[in-house]
C-alpha cells in the first residue's frame, strides 16, 4: 500500500487527500489539536499529532508532503524529525516540499520562472529560501527524492471573494503596476499527483495559473458575476490592512509555470481566474 505521510495537513493537503484515498492509499495527516484530528479521520485521513513520537508513521510512510510553514528558527517538521526521518527518507518514492513564490521578491511586475534567483524582500520570503535550502542539504544527505513547488495566492473553495463581496467589505485596492499570480487549490492537487506519477529528484515547480493580474480586477469580477456593483476603489497607499497583508504589496511579479506543462503534462482545470471563481460561485448556488 502507497502511504502519505502529510506534515501540516491544511488547505491544499486536503484537496489531494481525497483522490489519493479513492486509489487506496493510507494519508496520515499531522494536526496539533485534537479537534482537527477529529475532522481528519471524518475525511478517512489517519491523525497524528506533531509533536509526538511518529517514528511507526514515518517507517510505513512512501511518500511525504511537507505543507508546515517555516519560522524564525527554522523549519518545524526538520527541527522535530530529522532524526527520525534519516534513516528512512531516502528509500521513499517521492517528497515534497510546498513553498512560495515569494522565494523569487519584487519584480516590478515583470516575470520569473524556476531559474530565477532567489532573492526575497520579506521576512516570510526569506523563512522559505532558508526552508528550501534545509531540505535540499537534507535531501543531499541522505539521498531522498525531493521536490520543491513554489505555489502562487491560493483560492478555492472557502476562500474565494464572494463572502466580502456580498457583505460590501470588499475593496479594490490600486497599486498601479501591482499584479499577482494565483493557482486553485485543485490544481494544486492536480499538479501534485502528476509529479507523484512522474517523479524527478531535484525538481522544482512553479505552481500558478497562466493569467497573472492586477488584484482589483479579479475582486470587480467577482462582483460582476454576483450581479453587484463593483466595490469601491481604493488607492494602495490610503488603504487599512493588515501588516500581512500589506507586506503582499511589496511584491509584484508574473509567474511562469511552463515546466509544470512541460514535464509533467500538467492541463490546469481553472487556467485563469475567470474559470475558477465561476466554478466557484456554481459551487456555492449547488450546495
């Protein structure tokens, strides 16, 4: 039997655990609570609390996503189990490791790919290239199959803009040149399991979708597809946000995502925004 293991089970661990299951494989999901364990084993994903002594899960493990975000003082899942994870990890068929495009910093809107240098302008940012740089000595240590994708803004179910659009919470917020790349979080499920299919050590993905744009226009077409009047418009600058998401701002960039085509066959269900926030809002009026 094929068994993931997925450090960090959320949001785009979730959408690649239930194909996974139908094939039947075991995913066995961390959590740090017991009531998210719960919701885990509703979905038939196996819980594990991070933290404890997974050294049973770890051994029966043939693959590993890694979804835990870095901090300060590194990543969490190397700085708990890289012991445990040693001696087994370079005989399981594939890692992954999802990071961010925010590996690649500011642009001025202009465009990067996989072969771009690394050069980040947030603290985030940075967390994610010392990440990326642990795992690949990691992996070079001990001969594991790892796999790096830089993921774009995620959307998908429960996340998409309608929610604030309906309320009349929303803002289009203007920065002039500011442009974004995103990817549905199915695709990302999609891009995971053709990578699974098609293994290359050393890889790393850029995972968005082809349509980088401007943040005010997707929210106006939201908006439009609600019937509703565009929200209003505000300058950047004269904006309240948070300082998170204020520090998305200091970015501007075009993501490529050729190589996913290229060498995983990859043929993205929501190619743009358009396409996914209608199968959303379709979603949302089916339910």
């Amino acid at each position: 039997m094929s068994v993931l293991l997925s450090f960090g089970h959320g949001y785009s661990a979730r959408s690649l655990a239930p194909s996974l299951l139908a094939e039947g494989w075991e995913v066995i999901g961390t959590t740090r609570s017991e009531e998210k364990a719960h919701a885990l084993r509703a979905e038939g994903v196996t819980p594990a609390i991070f933290g404890a002594d997974l050294s049973a899960e770890i051994a029966r493990a043939t693959h590993v996503l890694v979804s835990a975000g870095p901090g300060e003082d590194g990543d969490p899942v190397l700085n708990a189990y890289r012991d445990a994870l040693a001696p087994h990890i370079g005989r399981m068929a594939w890692i992954g490791y999802l990071s961010t495009t925010g590996v690649y910093g500011d642009h001025d809107g202009g465009w990067v790919d996989e072969t771009t240098p690394l050069a980040p302008t947030t603290r985030r940012g940075r967390w994610r290239v010392a990440a990326e740089a642990a795992w690949q000595g990691f992996a070079a240590e001990t001969g594991a199959a790892l796999h790096i994708f830089r993921l774009a803004g995620i959307y998908g179910p429960g996340r998409g803009p309608f929610a604030k659009v309906r309320a009349g919470t929303a803002r289009r917020i203007v920065k002039p040149g500011q442009v974004f790349s995103r990817i549905h979080v199915e695709d990302i499920a999609g891009v995971l399991r053709a990578s699974i299919a098609r293994p290359r050590a050393g890889a790393v993905y850029n995972l968005c979708d082809d349509d980088p744009a401007p943040p005010q226009d997707v929210i106006g077409h939201a908006a439009d597809l609600l019937d509703l009047p565009p929200p209003p418009e505000v300058v950047f600058g004269e904006a309240e946000m948070t300082p998170m998401a204020r520090s998305f701002y200091a970015e501007s960039k075009r993501v490529r995502n050729d190589r996913i085509k290229d060498e995983l066959g990859v043929r993205l269900r929501f190619p743009d925004y358009r396409a996914g926030l209608a199968d959303l809002l379709r979603r949302e009026r089916d339910f």
